[in-house]
C-alpha cells in the first residue's frame, strides 16, 4: 500500500480541487448554479456580506458557486492562495494592472507579448496614463534595466504567444523582489500543467481560460491567482490594497485579508465596481475541460514536436521557433523550465514571404484556419495580418512577426494526419 499523499498530485487536483458532491443532492459533476442573487438568511448577514465582514455569495456579478468551484481549482493548480474569474483573458490582464496600478504609474513589460496585451497597454497608455516600459530584450539584466522610480510592477509571460519563446521567469522574480516589485506572469501557454510561475517566484498569475484550460475552444474565460506572498504594505504605492476603504467601513483590505489581499482586491475593485464576471456556465465548461489538462498537454507537446520537427527540415521553410527542438535559440531555458516541451503554438516562416504564407494557410484542408489557440484541434493563422496587424512595425519585429510567418497551434489529431495535411499544403506553396 501507498500512503496518500497529504497534498494529491497534479492530475489529481485537476480533477478534484476545488469541487465535490453537491451536499443538496449528490451530483457528482459541479452543479450550474443559474442564479443573480442569492437569499440572505437576516439583514445583519446581508450588512456583513455587503461590507465583506462575513463571507457569502449575495449577487453573481462578485461570487458565484460554479465559478467559485473553478476559482478554487485553478489556485490548487497554480498554487496560489485564491483566485478570480473574469469574463476573458483580456479582461484579467486589465483588472490586475487597473487593481495595481493608478495614472501617473509605470510598469516594466516584456517586448514579447500576446498582440492583444500589447495593444491593451497602448491603448491605457494613451488614455490613462498607465506608461508600459518594455525591456530592451528578454533577460532579467534587460527587465531590471528598464526599472523606473514610478515603476509599480512586471508583466511577462511564462511561454511567449506566438513564438514560443520561454521566459526565464525565475531570473525576472528575482529582479522582481530585489526592487520590491510584483511579478505578473501570463501562463496562457504554458498551462500550470507545463509550468507553475509561484513555484519560479512569480506574484500573480493570469490566464486566458479561453485556451488549454477550457481546451475545446467553447467558451472565452480568464482567471486571476494571487500566490499571497507580496509585501503590499511596505509601500503607499498600492492603496487599493494597503489603503482605508471608506465606503465599507473603513475597510483595510491587506489588515482583514492578509491571506490573499490582492485576490479580495482585485474581486471588490474589479468585479463589484468594474463588472466583468464569467458566466456559472462558462465556468462549468472550463472546470470539465480542466479535468483533462495534464493528458491533453502531453499529447499537445509530443504532437507539436513532430510537427515543429517536420518543418524544420523542410526545404520550403526559412525558420522554425519551436525551442523544444535542438540547436534552437532559448533551448537551454525550455530544458529548464518545460522537459516536456514548449507547449504547442509556435511560428515558422516560409521562404516564398507573405504570398507562401498566405497560400500555405488557405492549402490547409484538416488544420482550420482561425484565431484561437490551445484547442483540441489544430490551427493556424497569419499574425502580421490579424492578431498582430495593429501592431506598429517595431513592435512586430520585437514579437517576431513577419509577413513571411505562420503562427500553428498543435492539437490533438494523429500526427501523421497533421503532418500529411501540412505536408500537402506546403506542396502547393512550391
Ligand atoms: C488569448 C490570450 C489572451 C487573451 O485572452 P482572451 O480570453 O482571448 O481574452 C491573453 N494572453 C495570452 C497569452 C493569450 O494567448
């Protein structure tokens, strides 16, 4: 006999964490609970909710069973002390930066990043004062250099979309904690199933659910994990934490809530105030295809490299960013931090430029031609003239995308049906 393990293992909690038999009626799957608003048993409960003396769900905008379940699943994964959804991916990465940060703030920014977070920084930059610095380049040494007085915080993501890059995410915590800052890690492609940022020293964690976690390309989704360990009080730079509430009472939210500040903050700020909240039934479906996630990205991996295999020694390709393959730029770091690969959404480039690409995308008969990523079945796209297009031109170069390039995200197919596919419509580039 083994023992049982105190904390069960990975695949466990996948399937486990955060949900159990409904205690009203003994379903076994996580029940959907359709409902805005849920009865208070006496006006003093519903005062204490309401100015968050008391813990309990009053109106699904903040909290909500199903979405709770997935909360609390997606923090056993990432190991984080609690967690929040949102309605996206986009939306996470906005809520964290508006619950950190206030105008006349600056933040240090990968250059390599999702086209959508790029263009949500623009744009915040414009409007609000929110001043992006992004790294020269993708050490720590780069990260730390673009360090400003007004700087509040570092965003960067564990495995860049679309190139693949992985990022040396425990180099960057380390220049994160030396100057006192929080480390905001993007774990969209990675998956806590390839890599667990808290474990590396980051401080949050956002995910786009929309992606591996949900898997089947369903529903769009995001979700915040607070791993519970920054110093908020060392500074008056985040108020929103550290800061007196005076519409709850004079409410402190790091002194009421010194487990997981930044989550409680995030919750009241960004969905009490703010609003974007995830439907129970989009929570449902990500907490079911969570379930799935360690099998799923064993097979993403395996598939990807065969794939990411195959173009590199084809004679039409230029180049392939796949670092889980030998001899590639950033091998050293993948080994590191993914031995069982760089997840499955990588680039290459064709020889032919922009009309090779295009052609090659419109050639693909099994492989779908579509904007997401991370799903069972496999994708491909052209970034320079979608995901990436509003873009300015540095700002492409600095996340690889040329017009020569083709952003593929591996599914699950048989790979030999992939390669075949692939292999077919790189015939008809010539
Ligand atoms: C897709 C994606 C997002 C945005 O998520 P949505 O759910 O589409 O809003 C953020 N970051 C990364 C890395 C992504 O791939």
């Amino acid at each position: 006999m083994t023992d049982t393990p105190k904390t069960p293992r990975f695949a466990t909690q996948a399937i486990h964490a955060g949900a159990s038999p409904d205690p009203a009626t003994g379903a076994r799957a996580q029940p959907i609970y359709f409902t805005n608003g849920f009865v208070f048993d006496s006006t003093e409960q519903a005062a204490d909710i309401f100015n968050m003396r008391r813990t309990g769900f009053s109106y699904s905008r903040g909290s909500n069973p199903t979405v709770a379940a997935l909360e609390r699943r997606v923090a056993a994964l990432e190991g984080a002390k609690a967690a929040v959804a949102v309605s996206s991916g986009q939306s996470a990465l906005l809520l964290v930066m508006l619950t950190l940060m206030k105008s006349g703030d600056a933040y240090v920014a990968s250059p390599r990043l999702f086209g959508g977070s790029l263009g949500l920084m623009r744009r915040l930059d414009g409007r609000y004062d929110l001043k992006p610095l992004f790294a020269k380049g993708l050490t720590p040494a780069d990260f730390e250099a673009a360090i400003t007085p007004e700087t509040r915080a570092i965003i960067c993501e564990s495995i860049v979309n679309p190139c693949a890059t992985v990022m040396d995410v425990e180099g960057i915590a380390e220049v994160a904690r030396r100057h006192g800052l929080p480390l905001v890690v993007d774990n969209t492609l990675a998956s806590p199933a390839l890599i667990r940022p808290i474990e590396h020293g980051a401080d949050i964690v956002v995910h786009s659910t929309s992606k591996f976690l949900g898997g089947s390309g369903q529903t769009i989704g995001g979700v915040i994990c607070d791993a519970g360990r920054f110093d908020w009080a060392k500074t008056d730079h985040y108020n929103l934490i550290t800061g007196e509430w005076p519409d709850y009472d004079g409410l402190v939210i790091t002194e009421r809530f010194p487990d997981n500040p930044f989550a409680v903050a995030c919750r009241l700020f960004g969905l009490r105030d703010l609003g974007p909240g995830l439907s129970p039934m989009n929570a449902f479906l990500t907490l079911t295809g969570i379930e799935t996630l360690p099998l799923r990205m064993a097979r993403h991996c395996a598939n990807a490299r065969t794939v990411a295999a195959y173009l590199k020694d084809h004679p039409a390709v230029a180049w392939v960013s796949y670092p889980g393959l030998p001899g590639q730029p950033g091998e050293a770091l993948a080994q590191r931090y993914v031995p069982q690969g760089p997840g499955s959404i990588f680039t290459f480039a064709l020889k032919g430029g922009e009309p090779a690409a295009l052609k090659f995308i419109t050639s693909l008969e099994l492989i779908s031609h579509l904007v997401n990523i991370g799903e069972i079945k496999s994708l491909a796209i052209h970034p320079a003239t979608t995901t990436h297009r509003q873009l300015p031109k540095d700002e492409k170069e600095a996340a690889c995308v040329g017009p020569d390039t083709v952003r593929l995200s591996i599914g699950l197919e048989n790979v030999e049906d992939l390669v075949a596919d692939i292999e077919q419509a790189l015939a008809q580039v010539g």
